[in-house]
C-alpha cells in the first residue's frame, strides 16, 4: 500500500511539471513495434550488458559471513519472543538488531500480541550463494516455525533483521 501510494505521487508530481498543450490533439500514428533491450540503468544502457549477471552480487559467502547471520538471527528471535516486556523495552533492545525499515514497521508493535515466547530448536540458515546481502534463518518455536530475514549492505558492515515471518504450510514448500 505505501509504495503504491508513493509510486502515485511520483506520477501526480511528474504530471504536474509536463508542459501543457493549447494545440489541438494531432492524429495518432500508426505504431510499429521495435524490439530494444528493456532498462532500468541511467543513459538507457542496459543493466547486464551481455545478458548475463555476474557470478555475485559483491559479497562471497564465508563461514565467517554464516556464522555472524546465525548469531544475529537466534539473537533477534530471543530479543523478539518476548510477549512479556513492555513495548517499550522490546523495541528499544530488539531495534538494535533491525534494519531501518524494520524499525518503522515493527515500533508499534505490542509485544503481548506476539504467539512465540521461546525458540525450540537451533536456526536453519538459508543462503543463496549469489547473493550475500541477505539470507534467512528459520527457528522451530512454541508457535510454529519462525522465518527471520536478514539483510547486509557490505560484507564489512553487521547483518540486521528485516523481517520476522511466522510460516505457515504453505510457505513451507
């Protein structure tokens, strides 16, 4: 919903900057169809030139890089099953751990609502080996499985949680 909302004042202020026309509308003309490479780079080059990416996204994954995940993961789902605090203390210690956005969208949260009050077992990384800005670890929880998303900018830089998701039957697939 927020980005749809985004995405329609960036097209009502992009409207509202188009020069206007007093002429009278001109027949349309017949269009033919050209095939060009679809862009989203700046100056209309292509993203990938070649149509291939490369191997990584910038970060190769280490038992250093798995390592750190795990722990931030299992420290942020302790930090998160905990219905108990007050909403307060719960995001003040959980935002610590979490990205920006995760901040925003989880500084409302009460933590009475939250179903999980413990971690069952040991977390599950999930990596992909051509993307080592992100990964998932799943925990058995009192609740059900737990996926918890994390997201890193540099291979120098900490990860942070970007998403707590209880899993349900189908998501487990």
């Amino acid at each position: 919903m927020k980005r749809a909302l985004t995405a329609l004042a960036a097209l009502l202020v992009c409207t509202a900057c188009a020069p206007v026309s007093t002429s009278t509308p001109a027949e349309p003309s017949p269009t033919t169809s050209t095939a060009s490479p679809a862009t989203l780079s700046a100056g209309g080059k292509p993203q990938a030139p070649g149509g291939t990416a490369p191997a990584t996204r910038g970060i190769a994954w280490d038992e250093a890089s798995k390592t750190a995940a795990l722990e931030t993961a299992t420290k942020a789902m302790t930090l998160y099953a905990r219905p108990t605090v007050t909403d307060k203390q719960w995001i003040q210690e959980l935002g610590q751990l979490l990205t920006a956005q995760a901040t925003a969208d989880y500084q409302y949260v009460d933590p009475a609502n939250i179903p999980v009050t413990r971690i069952t077992g040991t977390g599950q990384l999930t990596i992909d080996e051509n993307n080592g800005f992100g990964c998932h670890v799943v925990f058995p929880t009192d609740a059900g499985d737990y996926d918890v998303q994390l997201l890193r900018s540099a291979a120098d830089k900490p990860w942070q949680v970007n998403r707590f998701t209880p899993r349900t039957e189908q998501s487990k697939d």
